[in-house]
C-alpha cells in the first residue's frame, strides 16, 4: 500500500453534486479530491433543463430546501468567476381543466402559507404570457422566485472555483473498489492509481448504489429515464419556464385525465427557453434501467403536447433529443446523509429530477457535516436509514 495517495476527502462523482461539494467544501478549508469516470457533467448533469425551482416542490421541508438553494445560487452568481447564464424569471404551471384549477388554488394556498411568493393566473394572464398558449387554457400559477441556470457551465464554473481554492480533480478515474483497511481509513481503488481516504462522499447520481454495494451498503436509488426535445426558437413563443399542472401530478405518481400512452411514460409538458435562444421542451419519467437511448415513440408524444399547449408551434424545428437518468428515491427528496455505521461515510445523490435545484444547499450541507457545523437546514428528513424505518414500522 505504500504507493497509495493520501487524501482527507474523497469525492466520487464529478456532476453538479460533486462540483457543489468541492466548491462549498474547498471554500470551509478542507482538503478534497474529486474522482470523476468520464468528463465532468458527462452523466446526468449535461442531460437535463436548468431550473431551480420551488414551484414543483411540496410546500414545507421540499420548497425551504429549494429556497436555500435558491439564495445559496444567487450568491454563486456574485462569487463565481465563470458566469453561468443565470436569470431570475420566475415560473408558471398551466392548467387545462377545473379539477386541476382546484388543485392548484389549493397548492398556491399551502404555498403562501409557507411564505412563498406564489399566486394563482387567470386566462388574461396566460394570454398576457404568451400569444402561443392554446385558447382554451384556464389558468395556472406562478411561482416568482424561480431561477434559470446552464447546469453544464454551472458544474464546470464550480469546478473551477474549487480547484482555485486547492481542490483537486481527477477526470476519467473510475473508481474499481472501495473498501476499509485496519485503521478505519478507505481505501479507493480506480484505473489510475488507489487512494487512501479518511472520508469519502458518494455523489455518484444513479451510480450511487453500485459505489455503496461496494461497502455493503444498499442505497436505494434507481434510474428513471426523461427526454428532452431541445427546438429552435422562430417566435418568441415565451420567455420563461412553462409547466402543466400534470408535471406535478405526474412527479408525486397521482391520477391525471390523459390518454394511456402519456400516462404510461410520465408525459408532462415542460417549457424552458435557453439563453441561446432555443427552448427545451420535456418531459417524460420511465424506469427502463440504465438505457438513455432516445425513444421516438416518447419524443413524439413530447411534441403532441407541446402542441396541445401551444398549437402554432407545430412546424418548429427540432434540432436535437436526448435522454438522462434522474436517480430516484421512493419519497422524492435526495439521501443527504452520514453512514452511521461506517464512520466517515456520506452520501450525496438521489435527487431525481431536482438535481441542478438542490446542488448548492447539497454542497454546502456536506461540508457543514464534514465539519460538524449546525447545518443550513434540517437533515433528519434527508438521512439514508428512513427507508428502512418506513418498512419496520
């Protein structure tokens, strides 16, 4: 073992997890490594929209997260050297019948209860939204606290702020095994040489479970396919993120009034405009392993409703599909957590679809574990062993 670097902290995972942890923990003094398989931001963070959102999260603990996260990203804005198309539009979710308009009064009700700046749109305000949308929409809400962000440049802008606060990172380093020696340190062994650790941190996204079954450990985290169809903008057809009310329902897993085929792959409208110009148009959510091959039966039932929010944007031209993984946890909130029976142990994954939200509360609430900090929020509701709990009792 004698030709084994030594590290304080070793992060597996170079996303906008990992990137969040060097950043927030380089800048508190610690030592950290990050080991990344591929390119940074190769995996799920290159292949999903850019939102830090409140609007989806369910008021209470979700949509306080999502708020840290939010002040924490505006901070990121004034510190980070490398700017990452931040923008601060706010966001709406659109609805197309009654029952969904009762539902989202009740939403937006809940919502301010909790202090958020939400409020409900009447038709005038859609119209007065865009031109685009179809006549018959009711309504919706707004949630004014929404934020944009390119997550891939956010990744890469952290990265370097965290290497010139001493982090180090290491790309196309795959880490083979991980085990613990005698004296408690961990041992990590990759392509490119074995480390020796005192701590490590598993932000390896969808990957996360395969790391933990090194240690025996069961992350219970699983894959869950979404596509996004990235289009080019002729019309102005809106300036901020778009949402139908079913994306919601569609996340929590409730009952929409859809057709089977969009029920079947998670089909909901999402709507972003990018700073180039484009807009993102998603979005779907099936568990099919780890396959990100486009299915162009799903894209295609994407675009059908797209166009059923926005009927004259039927001849756009799409420039590209692609799919990415969202690592999914059974009761929608990432595993954030120390492994009480591994000393030195954290995890950092399992944020499903909120990855780019909750990055930066994420980093920064490792590195207030690492070093025993009150932390910014809550963690009880965010620990690895409430599964198990569930099940027992």
């Amino acid at each position: 073992m004698g030709n084994a670097q030594h590290r304080d902290v070793v992060v597996i995972g170079g996303g906008i997890i990992g990137a969040a942890i060097a950043y927030y923990g380089s800048k508190a003094g610690l030592d950290i490594t990050v080991l990344e398989k591929k390119e940074l931001a190769s995996g799920t963070s290159s292949r999903c929209d850019g939102n830090i959102l409140a609007i989806d999260k369910d008021p209470g603990f979700d949509s306080q997260m999502s708020l840290k996260s939010q002040q924490l990203v505006h901070e990121l804005d004034k510190d980070l050297e490398i700017s990452f198309e931040y923008r601060n539009p706010g966001s709406i979710l659109v609805c197309e019948n009654d029952a969904e308009m009762e539902a989202a009064s009740q939403w937006v009700n809940r919502q301010q209860q909790a202090g958020l700046d939400f409020k409900m749109l009447d038709r005038e305000d859609l119209r007065n939204e865009s031109k685009y949308f179809a006549d018959d929409l009711y309504g919706g809400l707004e949630c004014k606290t929404d934020s944009t962000v390119n997550p891939y440049i956010l990744t890469y802008s952290m990265f370097n702020s965290a290497e010139k606060q001493g982090a180090k990172i290491h790309t196309n380093t795959e880490v083979k095994n991980v085990s613990r020696n005698g004296s408690g340190q961990f041992i990590i062994e990759t392509n490119n040489g074995t480390y020796t650790a005192n701590k490590v941190v598993n932000a390896g996204g969808v990957w996360a479970p395969r790391l933990g079954e090194m240690l025996d450990l069961e992350i219970p985290i699983i894959p869950r396919k979404g596509q996004i169809i990235v289009a080019s903008r002729q019309q102005p057809v809106g300036l901020r993120k778009v949402m139908e009310f079913g994306y919601l329902i569609s996340k929590f897993g409730g009952e929409r009034t859809v057709d089977p085929f969009t029920e079947k792959y998670g089909v909901a409208l999402v709507f972003e405009p990018t700073e180039a110009q484009n807009f993102l148009i998603g979005s779907s959510r099936q568990f099919s392993g780890f396959d990100t091959r486009v299915d162009h039966e799903v894209t295609k039932a994407i675009a059908r409703r797209a166009v059923r929010f926005y009927p004259k944007i039927a001849d756009m031209t799409v420039i590209r599909t692609y799919a990415g993984l969202r690592p999914w946890t059974e009761d929608h909130l990432p595993i954030i957590s120390r492994v009480d029976h591994i000393p030195g142990y954290f995890i950092a994954a399992g944020h499903e679809g909120d990855g780019i939200s909750l990055a930066a509360v994420t980093g920064k609430l490792i590195e207030e574990m690492i070093n025993e900090k009150e932390t910014c929020i809550p963690i009880e509701p965010l620990r690895v062993t409430r599964f198990k709990e569930r099940v027992m009792c």
